[in-house]
C-alpha cells in the first residue's frame, strides 16, 4: 500500500490537535461516499422531522407568524420540545450510520468500499441498532421529561423557584452537554467494533471515559462551535429566504401565493443542511472513543510494535485500521 493511499489508523492516542486534524483529513479523504451515505440511510429521516419542526413550529406562531404575549410561554416550549426532539432524533440515526461507515471503512480500508457496503453493514446489525436508538432514546426523553415537571411544578407554586431551577438546569446543561452527546453516540461505535450488544457497549463506552471528561467538554465545544459557523453559513440563502416569506407573509395581500408553504420548504432546507454539517460531529467522535481506548488497553501499540520487521505484501495486510 502505497503511503498515499495510507488509511487513517484509529487505534492511537489524540491530543487537541490530532482530533480535528485527523476529522479533517478523514472527511477529505471520504467526502463523496461518506455524504452519499448519510444521504440515502439518514436523509430520508432527517428531512421528515426538519419538515414536521417547521410544520409545527410557523403553526403553533399563530396566523400572524407570531405568538401572542398571553402564549409566549407555551410557544416557547414547545418549540424547544419540537426542536430537541429532531435534534435527538437525527443525531442517534446519524450516529448509527456513521459508526457502520466508520467500521467498513476499518475492514476494508480507504475507498475500497461504497454506499452499499454501508448499508449491508447497516442491515446486518439493524436489531442491535434499533434496540440502541430505543433504549438511549427513552432515556434521555425520560430524564428530559423529568426536569421538564419539576419545573412546571415549582412554576406552580413559585414563579421564582421555577426560574432559578430553569437556570441551574441550563448551567448543568452547558457544564455536560459535550461529554453526555459524546457518551450517547460513542455507544455505538462501542457496539459496531466488537459483538458485544447494546448493554455491553453502554457499559463498554463508559469504562473509558474516566478522567477524561474536561478534555472531552473542550474537543467538542470547540468542535460545536466550529460546525455551528460552517452550518450558519451553508443555511444561510434558505435562512434568508425563510426571513423573506414570513414578512411577505404578514404584509401581503396576495392570496396567490402560499407563504407560509414557502417558508417551510425554505426553513427544512436550511435545517437539513445544517444537521447534515453537524453530522462531521460523529467522525470526531469514533476518533476520540478510539484515543481513549488506546489510552487504557494500548491495543494499537501492541499491534504495531509487533509488527515492526515483518514484511507483507498489500493483500496481506490487516485491513482493520
């Protein structure tokens, strides 16, 4: 194997800079195959529940596209219900895939592999997957539930209470969201490296995690930020169009044309092309799961060290990078 055609070994050690150089050159490296696929196993998913949050969200603004002042409370949270519910929803689906491209790309290395090799990965192991994106499913709804009530509860008896709860919910948040994501969607990549089920991989992606969690907030704030920009300025012209039909719909008087259909094709398009930006996410994530996982077994230094003097030809080789 040529040192062009070098593939990205997995099994090593990352710092700061290593994640997000080696992220780069793995999405360089795959572009077209790794967008293909996402595009045809969790594009379909994608663009259904960034329609139906557009759907929803211009229908519960009301007829004039704004909530009024007596409804700005419920407008509020429903809207953040609608929307972290895709968000949940999309980034699980992106994660699967993503985890069975990652573990093709391991098997059969650097473009020696197509859309079809992920999706027959993807069938071969959709139980275990399925049951993956149930269970972590119902448990963040479930904790989301939960803090959800307190806060309508304490709302009921002290609008004081609920407020300062809702802030220490959102600094908690903050303070967790980059480290909990990160264990959420590492459990599948836990669960397509090695036959160990759905429990076993919860299990197995936490047994790393230990002592790295301020490393882990920083990689994948920064990460955020970053594919936040990049997906600010992808969305952009459908933001700007989405802008456009709701003002048009307020102050035109041309019933001919349906803003508001409009302004939902134009809003689900923005979205869709962000959350496919966001889905860049993921491969960070497999790099970093895969650094730590060296960090305490060293099993990718075994591997090389063992292989120092040996000399094999390109069909010998090991493809599990």
């Amino acid at each position: 194997m040529s040192a062009t055609q070098a593939p990205l070994r997995f099994e090593r050690v990352r710092n700061f800079g290593r994640v997000f150089s080696e992220t780069r050159s793995f999405l360089k490296e795959n572009f077209t195959t790794f967008f293909l696929s996402l595009l045809f196993l969790a594009g379909p998913v994608v663009i259904i529940t960034c329609a139906l949050e557009m759907y929803y969200e211009i229908e519960l603004a009301g007829p004039n596209d704004f909530p009024s002042l007596d409804r700005i409370g419920s407008y509020l949270a429903m809207t953040t219900f609608y929307r972290e519910g895709r968000w949940l929803i999309n980034g699980l689906v992106i994660a699967i895939v993503v985890s069975h491209f990652v573990k093709v790309y391991r098997e059969k290395g650097p473009g020696k592999f197509d859309v079809g090799d992920v999706t027959r990965s993807l069938f071969r192991n959709l139980g275990s997957s399925l049951t993956g994106f149930i269970i972590i499913f119902l448990g963040v709804a479930i904790i989301t539930a939960v803090i959800g009530f307190l806060v309508y509860g304490l709302a009921e008896l002290s609008i004081g209470a609920a407020v300062l709860v809702l802030l220490s919910c959102g600094i908690a948040y903050f303070l967790i969201r980059f480290p909990f994501w990160y264990l959420v969607y590492s459990v599948f990549f836990a669960n397509t490296s090695g036959d160990r089920g759905i429990f076993g991989s919860i299990g197995f992606a936490g047994k790393f995690f230990s002592g790295n969690w301020w490393s882990t907030w920083v990689i994948f704030f920064c990460m955020w930020l970053l594919l936040y920009l990049v997906g600010v300025a992808i969305s952009l012209p459908a933001e700007v169009l989405t802008g456009i039909a709701k003002l048009s719909s307020i102050t035109s008087g041309n019933d001919d044309v349906d803003w508001k259909l409009i302004q939902t094709i134009a809003g689900t398009l923005g979205e869709f092309a962000r959350t496919m930006v966001n889905s860049v996410f993921c491969i960070a994530i497999a790099l970093h799961f895969h650094s730590l996982k060296e960090k305490v077994d060293g099993e990718g230094t075994k591997k090389l060290v063992e292989s120092i003097g040996t000399k094999q030809e390109d069909e010998q080789v090991d493809l599990t990078y």
